[in-house]
C-alpha cells in the first residue's frame, strides 16, 4: 500500500462544502407508501421527483465542478485488497463468495441487520483461511460504523435500492472507494452528489454492472474497437425478465422493497444490465455522450394481475396500487447521432433477454440468440456462427479464466476478479463514477420522459466535458 498518497480530504470540509447539494434519500419509513390509501402521497412522490428532474437536467451544463475529474485516476498500489461488505442478502451472501476466491483480496468487515446472514458469511470467511470478520448487526446504521474503520479499502454494497446513495455517501467520506449494485441511486440530484463526492473524496464510486463482464458483451466490444462493425449507427439494450414470482415471494428478498418501487415510478426501473454494454460500445463517456431520452410505457396491468390469480385475499400486496409500466420502450440519442434502445419488463411472461444488439456500416449483432452478419464474412442475408469469433476477439480476462466460477455465466467473479486486480496493481478502473451516473440516468428520466408523454428529456454531462477524451474502459489491456 502506497503510505505517501496523497491523503482524501477531511470529512468535514467535504460535508461543509456539500451543504445544500445532498439529495434527499428516500428511507426505510417510505416503503410503506404505496397502499391504496397512499396514492395521493405517492403522487405527490411522484411530481416532486418529476420536478427535481427537470430542475437537474435544466441545470446540468452549468453545474459547477467542485473537485478535480475522477476519469483516468488510478487507485493506490496495495499488496491485499481489504474489503467490507455491506448487504448480505441474495445478491451480497452470494458475491462474498467471488472476494473470497482471490489470494490477495481480505474480507474485513460484514454488515446486515439480519444477524443469522452475518454470521452465514462471517462462516464462509473463517473456510476460505481467513480471519474471523468484523460483524455489523445492530440496526439499520450500523454500516457508518463499518465504514469508520480504519483497515478498509473498499466497500461493495449490495442492499435495497433506496439505502445505495446513503451508504456511498459514508464510504467515500470515511475515505472508501465504494462498489454499489444497480442502479446506484434514484434522482439525478443523488447521482450528481455522488459525482461530487466522489471528486472531492478522490475516492472511486462505481457501478458494478457485471454484464459489461459478459463473454458476449466483451467479445463484440473488442470486434467494436476493431472496426468489424464500421461506423456504429445504433444499439440496444433491455432487461427484460419475468420477477413476478420473486417479487411477491415472502422469502426471496427482504420485505417487498422491490416490488414497491412499481408503486412510485412509472419508466424504467433497472437500465444498467443492457445500458452498460451498450454505452462501452460507443465509448460513451469516452468520446461521445449520451445527450436525450424520450420514453414511453404501457399501462400497469401485469402485478396486478398477477397479484389476483396468485395471492390470497388478505396479502399486505392488496393495498398496493402499481404504476410501474409493464414495458418501458426509451431512445437515447448520443452527441454523435447514434441511436440506443432501452427496454425494460419484469411484470409479464417473457423469456429472459437483455436484447444486446450493435449495428454499424458492415453488419450487425443481435443476442438471445447470439447471431451476427458482418460484411465481407457473411452474404446471402443469412446470419453466421458468433462462436466464429471467439479465437481472435475474447478478451483477454475470458482466455485466461475459461470457466470462472460463481453466478450468471461467470461474469461476476470477471468483473470482481478485474476490480480487485485493479486495485491491488494500482490501475485505473474500467469504469468510474461518471459511468455510474450515466448508466442510472434513465431510472429518473424515463419516468419524467413517460408522465410527459415521451418528451424528451436531457442527460445531464455528468464528465463536464471530459467525455470528448478518449481514454480506456472495460476494453482493457493485459497488465504486463
């Protein structure tokens, strides 16, 4: 670890400086709204979002930098990573295992208030060699107390939605480079904060987004770079997935935080998994940018429905009124003309797809099923063998570990495994703060886009102008 780094600034002048610019988060008291009763009060949820937005985006070429950029700032060299996490539900007790399988990665600390998840992770820690782990169990803010401590590099968070920007907010002020799940926040005055901590902290807050690590989406990344599909004209990406099941199971998450999100927000709740990737194909952010967003949605009719032929009467859902759209349909227009489409569904029968498509000049590829047709290799308007690829363009990280382990075809222990990498070799990160920002944008914007009737709405340029340079992402080279 480099003890001569420069050192992050005070918490307490990031705090005075960032007086008045905190977003008010959403807490654990408002996951009750959504009841019949509350309709009103989630309407009124609902325009005060829509104005915070407008208010935002009207303002985002004249927002004010308040630290110095975060893009291409590499992280401090550090023999062991040491890591806490925060969340240990399905998706923390369940990525706990991916820290756990690198040599130079410590797991420090847990925290969750469900103290029988502590101790199930604490458990697999003490397997893997390690020491036992600090546990943090006592009540919902017991995280400010794990990210106090002094022996920690970073912090994943892996907890409800509406917790992400204030449990980012305590890494980065307790000098913490922070990993969040998506989406990272909610408002764009919560993803603008975030920006500005993280400059002022000078300290990284990323999305993780492990689809940007999938086989699929890093082999068309780097035909992309190569020129295999010629100008790129347009993209798409979705996460269309049918969550009925688990959203009214009593079991699989914890309390039905995520089903209420249907109740307050009618766009697209979730663009990070098919946005991402997309965005890594354009350079997004690494020179061109993402400008507008005009969305559009169905009426609201798939949990309700569901509700109906599955819970019984009596179920605290009864006094739910959903407004989510079932489909959300949004055009995202970049600096440089190119069109991409975002499709978001997780209320009716619909086979998993992320969509995945990149079309260009030469050709095009389309996913679920992988097929392409690229000019000159194929002809007749028939599509060719993806697989065809795989020897000249898999990137790197997927020829040195064929068969990762762990979740969703190994595409997370490949984004943990390069994050960690990263950290201990002092390298710049894939993916930063400004990507985080940008990836999140459409959860506020499709909605305000929609209850406009598809007005278009502006993307903020959360880089202030860094987005013109380009520079490395996901698409990176071997370290020697």
């Amino acid at each position: 670890m480099n003890d001569n780094a420069p050192q992050p600034p005070s918490r307490r002048s990031v705090l005075r400086t960032t007086a008045g610019v905190a977003g008010a988060g959403i807490g654990l008291g408002a996951l009750g709204a959504g009841s019949a009763e509350a309709a009103p009060a989630a309407t009124a949820g609902e325009a005060a979002l829509t104005t915070e937005t407008a208010g935002a985006a009207g303002t985002a070429a004249t927002r004010t930098r308040r630290g110095a950029t975060m893009a291409g700032v590499p992280f401090d060299r550090r023999s062991t990573v040491r890591v806490g996490i925060v969340g240990l539900g399905n998706r923390g007790g369940s990525m706990i295992d991916m820290f756990l399988a690198l040599p130079w990665v410590r797991v420090v600390a847990l925290c969750d208030p469900v103290k029988a998840k502590t101790e199930r992770a604490a458990a697999k820690v003490v397997a893997a060699g390690q020491p036992s782990p600090a546990v943090y169990t006592h009540g919902e803010h017991d995280y400010e107390n794990l990210c106090q401590r002094s022996d920690l590099d970073f912090v994943y968070v892996a907890t409800p939605w509406e917790l992400h920007v204030e449990m980012a907010r305590a890494a980065m002020l307790n000098g913490k480079h922070v990993g969040v799940e998506c989406p990272i926040a909610m408002t764009l005055e919560d993803l603008w904060e975030l920006v500005d901590l993280s400059e002022q902290t000078r300290r990284h807050c990323m999305q993780l987004e492990n689809c940007c690590y999938g086989r699929n989406e890093m082999r068309v990344l780097r035909m992309a770079h190569a020129g295999k599909f010629g100008d790129l004209l347009h993209g798409a990406g979705a996460y269309n997935h049918d969550l009925r099941e688990l959203m009214f199971s009593p079991t699989y998450y914890e309390g039905p935080w995520r089903r209420l999100w249907h109740t307050r927000l009618r766009g697209d709740l979730y663009p990070n998994h098919g946005f991402g990737p997309v965005a890594n194909y354009m350079d997004v952010n690494r020179g061109d940018r993402v400008v507008s967003i005009s969305s559009f949605g169905t009426p609201a009719l798939g949990l309700a429905q569901y509700r109906a032929a599955k819970m019984p009467p009596g179920d605290p859902s009864w006094k739910e009124t959903y407004i989510g759209s079932d489909r959300t349909i949004s055009l995202v227009q970049t600096a440089k003309g190119r069109v991409i489409r975002l499709e978001h569904d997780v209320s009716t029968p619909h086979p998993y797809s992320r969509i995945n498509s990149l079309g260009g000049t030469r050709g095009v590829f389309e996913d679920y099923p992988a097929r392409i047709y690229l000019e000159p290799d194929h002809k007749g308007h028939q599509w060719g063998d993806f697989a065809a690829y795989a020897t000249e363009f898999d990137h790197w990280l997927w020829k040195e570990h064929a068969n990762p382990p762990g979740g969703h075809g190994g595409m997370d222990y490949i984004m943990i495994y390069r994050l960690m990498q990263c950290m201990q070799l002092g390298l710049v990160p894939d993916f930063d703060v400004y990507d985080a920002a940008t990836w999140t944008a459409p959860v506020p914007l499709s909605h305000a886009s929609i209850k406009a009737k598809g007005a278009p709405q502006e993307i903020p340029d959360f880089t202030r102008g860094e987005w013109k340079k380009a520079r490395s992402g996901v698409d990176s080279v071997k370290p020697a």
